[in-house]
C-alpha cells in the first residue's frame, strides 16, 4: 500500500504525540528525526544507537509500523 507522504507525517506525529512521558524524550528525538519514511539522527556512542534503535523500533511497533534498514557509521 502507498500513502500520501502527508499522510504518512500525520500519522507518525499523532502517535508519537501520544506515548506516555516515559518515552516522551525518545518520540520528540525520533520525531524530529523523521523525514517521509526516513530517520535520520546523531548520537555519541554506539551504546545510544543500539538504546534509541531498540525503543523507537518497540515504539513505532505499538502503532504496527515496522522500523527496519538500520545502518550505523562509527568513526
């Protein structure tokens, strides 16, 4: 199925917008991060990649969106 990529971005801040405060920090991050139906971030260590890729992936999963095609460049 293909969507609008408007569509796409309402829906992705709506659920976002609606997890509780103990992800709040972790939905704020990923949706900033958010470009149609890509995710794009920084982080300092590979420790908080493997973190934020586990939580978004369980987060975006309780709204039956499947994160995948994670790639990681370390310095």
């Amino acid at each position: 199925m293909n969507c609008s990529p408007f569509l796409l971005a309402a829906v992705l801040e709506f659920h976002l917008n609606s997890v509780g405060n103990d992800q709040a920090v972790l939905a704020d991050k990923l949706l900033k991060s958010l470009y149609v139906d890509y995710c794009v971030t920084s982080v300092a260590m590979y420790e908080e990649y493997q973190q934020f890729r586990r939580q978004a992936t369980e987060t975006m999963f309780d709204a039956r969106m499947d994160l995948r095609g994670w790639e990681c460049t370390l310095e």
